[in-house]
C-alpha cells in the first residue's frame, strides 16, 4: 500500500489519502476507487493503471483524451448545458502539471473526478437504457465530428479492421500453441463460414461510400454513466480508443451489448437473443443525436453493423483464448468461450431477425 500512497501523493488533489479498492468490470485497464479526506469530507476519485502492453504509446493517448475532453466540453458550453462537469471526465493533474504519472516501475497512471450520482449499466434492462446510452454516443460522436487536426492517435491499429481480425484467428488456429483449437471446434466453424462478411464496410470505406470520422470504438453499455435520478445517459467514458473509425463500429457495438438482458460471457444460451424493442429504442435513440449526420448509406447498414461488430468481437474472445488469455482478463477458466459463444449466439438472433445472410 505505501507505493500506492506515493502514487496517490503525486496527483495533485486536495488532502489526505486514505485508500483505494478495485472498480468497475473493465477487461483491460485496472481501475479504483481511490478516497481522500479533504476538510473532514470523503472525496472519491477514479484510478487507473492503463495497459501499456496494450496501449503501446500511453502519452499519445492521453493527448487524445484531452483533446477530446476539451471540444466536448466546448460543445456542450455552446448547447447551453449548465452540469457541464457531469457530462465530461474531467482528469486530475500530477503535481508537476501532467495528465499522467509514471511509477517507479514503469506504470502508467491517471486520475478522474468520480462522477457522484450517476450510474454504471453492465446490463440492459428495458429499452430506456438502450435508447439513453445511444443517444449519449450519438451525441458523442456529433460532437467530435468537429476535431481539427492534427488527426487523433491510433492509439490499437487496426482495432476494428475485420478482415485483420480474422486473418489473426486463422493464424492463432494454425499454430495452436496451447492445444486448444480442439476445444472450440463449432465455434472455429462459425467463423470461416462467415468469411464474407468481414470485408464489407471496409470494402466500402475503401471505395468512398462510407466516411472515416471521430468514433469511440468500445461503445459498450458500461461506457456509458446515466443519471440515477433521470434515466438520462449522461456522461461517455472510457475515451482510449477514441480515434479515427467507422461511425457503424459504435453503433455495432451498442447493438452487440444492449439489445440483450443477458452477460456478456452468460452460459445459458437460451437467454440470449436479440430484443428487438431494445433494438428499436437503440436505434431511435442513436438517429436523436447522429440522425442528421449519417448517410443514407450508413443508416441502410445499421443492422448489418450489430452483426459484424458482435462477430468481430466474438472472434477477438476466441483467438485469445486460444492465445492463452492473454489479452482479455479472466476471472475463470474457459472464460474468453463462454464470451465468444455469447457472442455468436447473437449473431444468429441477428442473422435471423434483420434477414442477413
Ligand atoms: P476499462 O477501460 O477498464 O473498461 P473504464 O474507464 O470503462 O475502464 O472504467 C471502468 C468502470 O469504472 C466504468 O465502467 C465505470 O463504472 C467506472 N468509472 C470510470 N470512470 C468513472 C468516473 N469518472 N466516475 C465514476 N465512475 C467511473
Ligand atoms: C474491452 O476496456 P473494456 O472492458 O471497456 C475491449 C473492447 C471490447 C470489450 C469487450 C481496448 O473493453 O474492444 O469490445 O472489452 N477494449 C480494448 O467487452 O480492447
Ligand atoms: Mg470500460
């Protein structure tokens, strides 16, 4: 704990550390809830350890981060909003004026203002949520569709690149390291049999039909935090991978986490289908804020998204389990299945109720 403390005595907070405990369901960073004692109060922040194995260059994605905390706060100035510092993290400088620090073995850390009264979603639960959540990215993305250059960092390359994606699962089952490809035999099926689909959008983004813009790209219901009295999807989080992408990829990752009731690694697969009401609401929500950017092209492809983003991420889940769980944090073995078979399950539903073949 007393190099947590060091830690904690380099951000530039008001008053005394007491301690800290781990927080949120994140699959890649480490986070806490760190609390001070400030004039006899408890004051709480958010902590977090980023991964550099993952994020290769942890500066450039802090500049990203503030970058994008700056024009949004402008924007929601201009719209008017008087609860400003709800609706945007807000970081907490080191004491030498830093948007990060460096600890004695290397690790990167920032701070966040905990953001008090608003809550995290890891399920949907009626089709309010899905619409709030959509309308909060919607918003986000219309937002930044102002950024100026310089463009932002790449901060994972390739993120959402399907194809690439693809071609890493098919090298992972060629060289089976772990001897694992025996395991997931169905799941290894699912994939190839799907093969066409992962060159569409960028087929597409290639021929100019669809538009490069500022997206989020791990639009996931938990990024998300909604007012707890309201209801109102309130404040995006998460902002690593915010960079150049497909405006399709957020939406196809709303679709993939909340049209459904279920977790994302639930073993009853019985559970898990497609709700179209949450779809509806989604997508209702999503067209509120982003409706007058779109392009026909993009709004036609909507559904097309929810499948693809579902498949890609259900193929990231298989290939790092058969890379060992290495990627994705794991509270159980055989963990990265059970999420990847979530997933395809989804896909089905998908297939099934929008017609994609
Ligand atoms: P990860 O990249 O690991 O998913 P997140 O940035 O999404 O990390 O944070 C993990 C969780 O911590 C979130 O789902 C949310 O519950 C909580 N959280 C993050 N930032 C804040 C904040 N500023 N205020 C309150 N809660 C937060
Ligand atoms: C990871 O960090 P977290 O848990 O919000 C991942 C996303 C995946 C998601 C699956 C940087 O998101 O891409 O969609 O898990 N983030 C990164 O739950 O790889
Ligand atoms: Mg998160």
């Amino acid at each position: 704990m007393e190099k947590r403390k060091e830690i904690a005595d380099a951000f530039d907070v008001p008053g005394t550390y007491i301690g800290e405990y781990p927080y949120g369901n994140g699959h890649i960073n480490d986070t806490y809830c760190v609390i001070y004692e400030n004039k006899g109060k408890e004051v709480r922040y958010i902590r977090q350890r980023i991964n550099k194995n993952i994020f290769k260059d942890v500066p450039a994605l802090m500049n990203n981060i503030g970058r994008v905390t700056r024009l949004q706060r402008e924007k929601f100035q201009e719209a008017g909003k008087t609860d400003i510092d709800s609706r945007v993290l807000t970081l907490v400088p080191s004491k030498t004026g830093e948007d990060y620090i460096i600890d004695a073995e290397g690790h990167y850390w920032r701070t966040y203002i905990f953001l008090e009264g608003l809550l995290t979603l890891e399920i949907v639960e009626k089709p309010e949520h899905a619409f709030q959540a959509a309308k909060a990215f919607g918003e986000f993305q219309c937002q930044l569709a102002d950024m100026t250059t310089p463009r932002l960092h790449e901060t994972i390359p390739n993120f959402h690149n399907t194809r690439s994606r693809f071609d890493t699962l098919v090298k992972a089952i060629e060289a089976d390291e772990f001897n694992r490809a025996k395991n997931v035999q169905e799941e290894i099926n699912f994939v190839i049999q799907r093969e066409k689909i992962v060159d569409v959008l960028l087929n597409l983004q290639q021929a100019g039909e669809l538009p490069e813009r500022i997206t989020h790209n791990d639009t996931k219901l938990n990024n998300v935090l909604i007012n707890a009295e309201t209801g109102e999807g309130m404040c995006v989080i998460d902002l690593d991978t915010v960079m150049p992408g497909l405006a399709l990829y957020d939406f196809g990752d709303m679709v993939r986490t909340a049209t459904n009731t279920a977790e994302e690694d639930e073993r009853d697969l019985s559970k898990v289908e497609m709700n179209i009401d949450m779809y509806n609401a989604l997508k209702e929500g999503y067209l509120s804020t982003a409706g007058d950017f779109l392009t026909p092209k993009e709004i036609e492809l909507l559904p097309f998204s929810g499948q693809l983003i579902t498949f890609e991420i259900g193929i990231r889940f298989l290939t790092d389990y058969l890379q060992n769980d290495v990627y994705f944090k794991i509270h159980r073995d055989k963990q990265n299945v059970d999420r990847c078979r979530k997933q395809f399950k989804m896909v089905e539903s998908m297939e099934r109720i929008f017609k994609l073949t």
